[in-house]
C-alpha cells in the first residue's frame, strides 16, 4: 500500500477519534453520558452553629447611688459589705436638717409623679395608635422648689422612641419599664416622706450590698449593688460584629452544677474604660492590645451561690441551623452571599444542579439549611452534565478488630477448606 495512503488514513482516523473525544468528554459537550464520581458525600440531618468562648464575670443586674449632704447627716448606719433591705436605714439625719431633707424629697416626689403621669400618657398614646403615632413621642416636665435660701431644681425627661418600620410594641415595652423605675424611685420617695418628721432616715431604694461609701464634694454617696445579678463579658471588634442581642448564651461555673441559659440583652458601640469590672475580668483573661467592648448577658435563672467578680465561662451561639446538613465548601457552584448551588444526585441515579440556602460555613464545611434533605447524594464540583447518568464506586465494608478476634483460628480454617 502506497505509504502516503497509509498515513493519511491514519490521519483521518486519528482525527475523527479525536473530535469524538472532544465532543464526549469535553466540559462542554451535550451528549449523553455516564460520570463516574469517587467523590461524593451523603447528606445526614443534624442542628450545627458557631461559638465564641468567653471568659465573663458575675456583676449587679442595678447599681444605684444614694447621695446627701454630709451636714445633713447625724449617723452612717451601714458599712461596706453590709446587706440591706429595700427601705432599711442608711444613715440617721439630724433634726435641724429634717426639714431641709423633706422639702427636698417633696420636690423629687412632685417630679417623680410628673415622670409618672406623662410615661403613662405616652403608652395610652402608643396602645391607642399603633399605626398612626408619630415615629418619637417625647415629654419634658420640671418640678421647682427648696427653701428661701436654696432653689432645687429637678429636670424631668421622658423620651421613648418608636422606630419608623412601626415596632410600637418595643416603644411601648420601653416606655412600661421606664415607667417601672419612676414607681420604685416615687415609692421610696413616699416612704421617706411617711417617716417622723423628727427622726427622718436616709432609707435604701433596694434590696442588696453596700459596696462602698464615699465622701466627696460635701456629700456622702452610699453606692449600692442590687440582689439580683447579671453575667458581663468583653469581646474585641472582630467578635463584636458577630454578636446581636437575644442570641444563646450557655454559662458554666466550676462551683456550681450544670448550665445557666442566658441570652445577649446588649452591646456596647464605645470600647470599655477602665473599671471594677473590666479590672477583675482581666485577671481571667488573655491581655490583649485591641479596644474592649463591654457585652451584657441576662440570665434565664439566678445565680445567688456565686459573689460579685466571681469567674464563669460563656458560650456564645452567633449562628444555629437546625435539620441542616454539611458539605464541602469547595463544593459549591455559583456562591452568592447566602445562596448556591450544588450536584446532587436523584432518585433515577441523575445528576441534577440544586439551588441551596447556605447560612454559614463551619472550618471547611458549608452548612446548608435549605434545598438538600437527608439521605441525599451531593457529589463534588468538577462540571457536569445536567441530567447526565452517575456511576459511584461500590461501598466497601471494612470488618472492625473486634469482629475479626471474636472468629477463631479454627473457623478461618473451616471456611478456607470448605468446598
């Protein structure tokens, strides 16, 4: 045969396997075919989420300050450390400045309930008309009075703000415990009023433990921290922004049993100064150079066995999917901000693109909330061809040691001379 035929045919032989090569099996063919893929996992429903770990500290849920000219005063009664009850003595006046005192605590009555009256005027307004209040409903009230030879004055602002998408409910629930607060303060108001004019007492406006008592400027302030306590921690910028109000929080004491539920009740947008708290909070954790910003905890229930400043361990949950299952982030087609795709495998053994809902990655893990249940085939990225067949290798079933030692010698011997 003529050596030039012979190498054309195989040129145009070579040439057509090629190009049906290239139309098979390139990433862009159509024609049908049978992918087999060795990469593949299979979907198992489970609840994942995202942690921080903080170290935190046991604080007051209120800190209050009683202050009062120290002329006034005849006897401190109390003490650093002391327990005191709402309405108990702090200190005895003297019978020259009852008066003076009384006057005082009049005007702080007058404003108390002028407080009173306009919040509880503001939630009628808010309950009455939920869809047409204006966005802010704000009220100024002043109260003067005194002696000749003193004028006190005492300011009195109420504002309570509703935000423009109409959550009335948050305005109306701010505004009732704003309103909470003027009845406790009018209520030891009154009780300080309802005293003998001739033995009149400094009485605490809480239930709680003197912390400590300062003399400054001519005044005695009486510092106070209340019975119930709440949980702080701090957290640097790069948590900060992973943490909203209302999250989970589960908080462990190694001198109490089991897990105090809690949940984020705020943080702060300004970095921490240096207080009590953070002072103590540093002595459980790592230093660190960047800004501090402080985070308040609520507890589900209360913590009466551990002290102020006492050390607990928080864990935070900033993110929680439940029924969810996990694949490999690399995995994933087309990813936008919380969306995706992925090839899944369906019930005629076919491959199909499947749009995802992927609310958080968890180390190389994408969780998937939406659009694969469990039990489901998600194979890996390399392309494919929509409703193309799938082939999987055959699931191999290791025997564990266990099973291999509780055969003897002897059966292995049975089984290879069996015929």
């Amino acid at each position: 045969m003529n050596k030039w035929l012979t190498i054309g045919i195989s040129i145009v032989v070579a040439t057509f396997i090629g190009a049906n090569a290239v139309l098979i099996y390139s990433d862009k063919s159509q024609i049908s075919r049978t992918f087999y893929v060795s990469d593949y996992e299979r979907a198992n429903e489970n609840t994942y989420a995202t942690e921080i770990e903080k170290e935190s500290i046991v604080i007051p849920a209120n800190e209050i300050s009683v202050a009062i000219d120290v002329e006034a005063v005849n006897d401190v009664i109390v003490a650093e450390g002391d327990s005191v009850e709402e309405g108990s003595d702090l200190a005895t006046l003297k019978t020259n400045s009852a008066e003076d005192q009384r006057m005082l605590w009049e005007t702080e009555q007058q404003a108390y309930m002028q407080e009173q009256s306009e919040l509880n005027e503001i939630i009628s307004d808010l309950e009455s008309d939920r869809y047409g209040a204006d966005p802010s409903s704000s009220s100024n009230g002043q109260a003067t009075g005194g002696t000749a030879d003193e004028i006190v004055d005492v300011n009195v602002q109420v504002d309570v703000n509703v935000s423009q998408d109409g959550n009335f409910a948050q305005g109306i629930a701010e505004a009732k415990q704003k309103l909470a607060e003027v009845d406790r303060k009018l209520q030891i108001v009154d009780a300080q009023l309802a005293q003998d004019s001739g033995e009149l007492s400094l009485l605490s406006p809480i239930s709680g433990t003197v912390s400590t008592i300062e003399e400054r400027n001519g005044k005695y302030f009486i510092h106070l921290f209340a019975n119930e306590k709440s949980v702080i921690t701090y957290v640097k910028e790069s948590e900060w922004h992973d943490i909203e109000e209302g999250q989970s929080v589960k908080n462990y004491s190694t001198h109490r049993d089991g897990v105090v539920e809690g949940s984020i009740l705020s943080k702060v947008q300004v970095p921490a100064n240096a207080s009590k708290w953070l002072t103590a909070y540093e002595q459980f954790a790592s230093k660190t150079d960047e800004p501090l910003y402080e985070v308040q905890i609520q507890l589900a229930e209360p913590l009466e066995v551990l002290p102020f400043a006492a050390n607990l361990n928080s864990v935070i949950t900033t993110n929680q999917a439940e029924n969810a299952v996990q694949v490999n982030s690399k995995w994933l087609l087309n990813r936008s901000e919380n969306a995706a795709e992925v090839y899944t495998l369906s019930s005629e053994g076919r491959i199909v693109r499947t749009p995802v809902t992927v609310p958080f990655d968890l180390k190389q893990h994408a969780i998937i909330s939406e659009g694969i249940s469990n039990g489901n085939i998600v194979l890996n990225d390399d392309q494919k061809t929509d409703n193309a067949e799938v082939f999987l290798p055959f699931p191999v079933d290791l025997p564990t040691w266990n099973s291999i030692k509780s055969v003897s010698w002897k059966d292995y011997v049975k089984y290879l001379t069996y015929k």
